[in-house]
C-alpha cells in the first residue's frame, strides 16, 4: 500500500507554477491575479478560501478577496462579479460555494466571464470539457488527475466506480476518467444515493473515487484487494480533544480500507491540497490566455 500524498504533489506543482510566475515577472509580464468572493461565516468555506489566497502568496500570484456579509442581495453579488469581469488586471474568479439560500448559484456562476472561470463551473467551460476542448477543468477532478499522473497510476481499461455525481466532483470526475487520455481510459461506473447494488460494484472496481460526504461510508467490505482509493470526502466530526472542537474525516473508512488499498489518498493532506493546486494551474493558464493543462 501507497499513501498518495498531496502535500508532497501539491508541492511539487506549486513550485513549477512559482518558476513560471518568476519567469513572467523577468519578462515583464502580467502576475497571474485571482479574486475570490466569500459570502457569509460558513467556518469550512473560510478555511478553503484562507488556504486559497495564502497558497498564491507562496507562488507569487496576486490575489484579492472580496468578502460580503451573508445579507448581501443577489444583484450587488452579480454586480461585483461583473465589475470583476471588466477589470484587466483580474484573471482568474472564483466564488466559494455554497451561497446563502437568496442568492441562485447557478445565475451568479453563469455570470462569471467563461474566460475567468478558474472554476470551471460556468455552462460553457463545463459543455468544452464534456466536448474534449482545451478549458478550466473543476479543480478537484484536475487536481485528482495530476495525482494519478505525477504517481504513474495504470488507469488504461481499468474499472472506475465513481461515488456521487454532483457538477463539482462526481460527474467531471466520470467524464475525464473515461476520456481517451493518460490518465484516462477507465471504464466507467457513476454512482449515487438511487444506485441499487453499490457494494457488489465497487467491489468490482480497481478505482474507487469516493465523493460523497459521509464519514466513512467506504468499508473495507466493499473494496477489491489491490483497489485504487480516492477520497475526495471532508467532513468534520466533533472532536473534544482538538481546539477547534473538530477533526476532518474522509468518505473512506481509512484504518480498515488502506491495507486491502494499492494506491490510497489521506485526508487530511491528499485530494484537498490538490485542488488548490489544480487551481491555482487554471489560474496561471487564465493568465496567460491559455485555457487548461490537461488538453
Ligand atoms: P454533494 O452533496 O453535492 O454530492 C454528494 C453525492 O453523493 C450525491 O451525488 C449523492 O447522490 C451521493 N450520495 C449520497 N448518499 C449516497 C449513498 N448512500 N450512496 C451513494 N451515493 C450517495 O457533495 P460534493 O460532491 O460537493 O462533495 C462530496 C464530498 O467531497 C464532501 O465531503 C465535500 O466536503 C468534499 N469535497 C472535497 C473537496 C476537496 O477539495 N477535497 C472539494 C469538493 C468537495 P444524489 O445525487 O442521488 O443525491
């Protein structure tokens, strides 16, 4: 068994993206920008938009952060994004999910300029993806990708069972496994709260992407000997003897799935860092006009 670990990949993308930067900035050139917008108190949003910001400071990008009290109304939202979409100087925005139920995230996501979408949410990014185009890819499949890549995992013709399909994590991440690419080439099975016989299928699987949001969810009952294990899960469980009062969990059983596991990502410190890798990647390639590392 392997940790795949992302503090190390993380590191290691962190440190070319910082080159490239110092590079740009020897030859005179924009520095990559990102805006963030945070809205409200919602402690995990805090903490990955915090970790967000700080992680350009490391690599030399510029970033501004743009924080709202959870009252804010949709429309000064939508009109903040666009005055973020007219300014020159910013080149990647991403707004952390979720809003505030009065506010429709569809509408404000649809009204990021495709160009700054570093997300990859907007409808357009997301039908090039589906497409093959060249495209911001969502940051938790991307970064997941570029750690089955840095690690040299064998995916071609190997079954994947993907757990959870929302736009964010599930579904892209069944769309670019099932690419014709490396990584890629997977069989592909997406699976959900209504799928009937789940154990019988990931017990089928080489690839297991957990992404669900149940601590522990994924047993070692259900998991082949040798299995790739990808958990993309964060979930805080109450924690006494911790001063924040939590602890982060995955979807996966841990302890009992990673000795039966080929491959296995922690959490913390595996798909989580990679996801801002991953994004601070589509906001490098923003900067210079080119759209995605993965095409
Ligand atoms: P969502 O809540 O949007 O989606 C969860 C998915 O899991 C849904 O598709 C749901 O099915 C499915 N599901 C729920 N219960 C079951 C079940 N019993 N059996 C099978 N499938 C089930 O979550 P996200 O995709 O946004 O996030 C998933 C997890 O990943 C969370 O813990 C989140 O915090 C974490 N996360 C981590 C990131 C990282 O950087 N590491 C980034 C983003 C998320 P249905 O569609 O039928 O409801």
């Amino acid at each position: 068994m392997q940790i795949l670990d992302g503090k190390l990949v993380s590191a290691a993308i962190k440190a070319e993206l910082a080159e490239q930067v110092a590079q740009l900035k020897a030859e005179g050139k924009k520095t990559p920008h990102l805006a963030a917008i945070l809205v409200g108190n919602n402690g995990a949003s805090e903490t990955y938009v915090a970790s967000k910001v700080k992680s350009c400071a490391e690599i030399g990008f510029n970033s501004t952060l743009l924080r709202f009290d959870e009252h804010i109304s949709e429309k000064h939202l939508l009109d903040h994004i666009t005055s973020l979409n007219e300014n020159a100087d910013i080149d990647g925005i991403l707004v952390q999910l979720p809003l505030p139920k009065h506010i429709n995230e569809e509408l404000v996501i649809n009204n990021i300029d495709p160009s700054k979408d570093v997300d990859g949410f907007h409808p357009m990014n997301v039908g090039k993806m589906v497409s093959g185009l060249p495209t911001f890819i969502p940051a938790t499949p991307y970064g997941i990708m570029l750690m089955l890549e840095h690690y040299n995992i064998e995916t071609k013709g190997k079954h994947a069972v993907v757990i959870g399909r929302s736009h964010i994590v599930g579904t892209p991440m069944s769309i670019l496994l099932s690419r014709n690419s490396n990584p890629g080439n997977c069989t592909v099975t997406l699976t959900h709260s209504q799928t009937k016989n789940l154990k019988e299928l990931c017990l089928q699987a080489d690839i297991i992407v957990a992404a669900i949001g149940k601590p522990g969810f994924v047993t070692a009952d259900m998991v082949k000997e040798g299995a790739v294990i990808i958990d993309v899960g964060i979930n805080r469980i109450a924690d006494e003897t911790k001063k924040s009062g939590f602890r982060l969990v995955g979807d996966v059983k841990f302890d009992e799935v990673a000795p039966k596991s080929s491959y296995i990502t922690p959490v913390p410190g595996g798909v989580g860092l990679m996801t801002i890798a991953a994004l601070l990647k589509n906001t490098y390639h923003a900067a210079i006009g080119q759209k995605g590392g993965m095409n």
